[in-house]
C-alpha cells in the first residue's frame, strides 16, 4: 500500500482509518494534529511560558520538540523542562542523559529536581517503608513538586505527554473506581478551577496515540530510549492498556471512541465538581484537606 497523499513508500498506517502515510506526511500530519489541539483547545496563548514535564521518554521529548517548535515560530513564548527524578536506580539516570542532552543541543533550560532534595526519600527507599502502591505515591510526589516547580520558575502552563492513549486508560480506571471526580480533572487542558496556586497543566499530545508518537520520536531521531520504569509492570494500567489495546485490534478506534464518548461528558462532570473547595497546605501547596497528599506521605515515612 502506497502513501495516500502522495504515492511514496510508507511508514505508518494510521490506526483509526487505515490510511498510509510516508515519512514526510506524516510528520506533516501529527504536527498538524498537534496545532490543531493547541488551537482547539487554546492550551496556551502568545506570550504565555510553558514548562515542559521531561522524562526522556518519547512522549515527554515530543512534546517538547514539537512546541519549541512552534512557539519558536511565535517568538513570544518561553519554554523551558521541568524534570523529576525520583531516583529510580537503573531507569531515571539514562533518562535524564537522554533529557539533558536533548536540551543542552536545542539551548533550552533543563531544571531537575529530585524526590530526594524535596522529601528526604527516593523513590525506592520510600517503597522499603511503606506498603504501598508505587505509582499512587510516585504519582502524588511527582504532582506536588512539578507544580510547585513550575511556580518558583513562574511559567503560565505546565505541558505533559500524555496521549490519547494515556487518556483512554484514565478514564477506564477512574470507571472502574468510581473516581469521577479524578476524571473531571482530564482533558486536553486540566484542572476545575481557576486557582494562581495550581499551574494548569496542557496535553498537545491528546489525541495522538502511543503507536504514533513512537513513530513520529524514531523519524525525527528524538530518543532511542525506550525503557519502560520496572515499577509499571503490574500496575491496574498496565492491566487496562493491555485490555483496551485488545479491544482496539478487534474494533479499531476504540480509544478515540472511549476519549470522545468522555469529552462530551466533561464539560457537566466540569460543572459538577466545580464547587470542590481548595485548601492551602501549610508546605504552601494547593490541597483538598487541611494537609496535602504529600505531606501526610511525607509525615507517614518520618513515622516508619
Ligand atoms: S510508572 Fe509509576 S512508579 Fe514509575 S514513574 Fe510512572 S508513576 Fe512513577
Ligand atoms: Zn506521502
Ligand atoms: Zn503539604
């Protein structure tokens, strides 16, 4: 099967409407894709500065590769990357490398801050003291210090990777938890409210799948690291992707149908739990207790 726009060899085919694409195409059409979402969804506006979440991974390296580019064009915006370590032996180190690398050649500002510096315990360490789930804790330390980071380095939006892939999952697992108010905080641009002490957090990537942003981070030679952390492995969403990916093979657009289904439903869950106060930790962090999710990981580990 040749490229549908023009006849060359292929690279890709789409996956929602069995269309081919050659290289140059294709890149043509995910960045078009990612405007698009941009535009839709007025993730950011000229002027605003932008702190992209890096990883080192694919997803977090194409984002910021993409809207350097763009906001390059726009030359208003600053952009710089934002990386946590939380001190994953074996995982984050060449990560960070490849992170680092990546910035240092397109002069933008890496700043790194570790689990370590901020809560006195890598990732690992913590896991040896509590009997816990290890994203539930990674994921609350990496939230707290990313928006705290992104407002002591005073940008407007905070970018991440996640995809449409991503998306689909979160919303299955907050189904299947009956955590709706979690799923009222997804979307393309997040967060209930408007609130100076929570960076809004932006997803260029939103309905881009994992398949091609793989392709699109190989093309472009952006990272050839594609290690997965070895705490996934075992996880509810490593349970749920496994599932959705088999139902896509069977009824492909699955995962657009699972995130457009929700899309029209986020605008009310929006409205509904808009009423949710928020409360101001005394670390200074937005919270929806009197302590912050952090802090009471934090004063669990100090306890033993
Ligand atoms: S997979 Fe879980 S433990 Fe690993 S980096 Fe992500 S949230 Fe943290
Ligand atoms: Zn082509
Ligand atoms: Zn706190």
């Amino acid at each position: 099967m040749a490229c549908k726009k023009c006849k060359e060899k292929p690279v890709i085919t789409l996956p929602n409407n069995n269309i081919s694409l050659c290289k140059s195409c294709f890149i043509k059409y995910f960045e078009a894709k990612v405007r698009k979402t941009v535009r839709q969804y007025n993730l950011f506006e000229k002027g605003e500065s932008i702190a992209v979440g890096v990883s080192g991974g694919k997803d977090s390296l194409t984002t910021l590769h993409v809207l350097n580019d763009i906001i390059s064009k726009q030359r208003t915006t600053k952009i710089i990357g934002i990386l946590i370590d939380e001190g994953i032996h074996g995982y984050r180190d060449e990560s960070i490398k490849t992170a680092q690398k990546y910035c240092d050649e397109n002069n933008i500002k890496l700043h790194i801050y570790s689990f370590e510096d901020e809560f006195g315990y890598k990732l690992g360490k913590a896991l040896k003291i509590l009997d816990i789930n290890s994203c539930s804790i990674c994921g609350v330390f990496r939230r707290y210090l990313m928006n705290k980071a992104a407002r002591e380095l005073k940008v407007d939006r905070i970018a991440t990777g996640h995809n449409l892939d991503d998306e689909s999952q979160s919303i299955v697992m907050n189904t299947f938890r009956n955590t709706m108010e979690t799923s009222a905080r997804l979307g393309p641009i997040t967060g209930i409210q408007d609130d100076k002490k929570f960076i809004k957090r932006i997803k260029p990537l939103y309905f881009l799948t994992e398949k091609e942003i793989m392709t699109y981070a190989f093309i472009k030679g952006l990272t050839d690291n594609f290690n997965e952390c070895p705490y996934a492995k075992g996880s509810l969403r490593s349970e749920v992707r496994t599932m959705i990916n088999d139902f896509d093979k069977k009824y492909p657009s699955t995962k657009y149908s699972i995130v457009n289904s929700f899309l029209e439903i986020l605008p009310s869950l929006k409205e509904k739990y808009a009423g949710s106060s928020i409360k101001i930790c005394k670390c200074g962090e937005p919270a929806s207790n009197e302590t912050c999710q952090a802090c009471e990981y934090v004063k669990r580990l100090k306890n033993g």
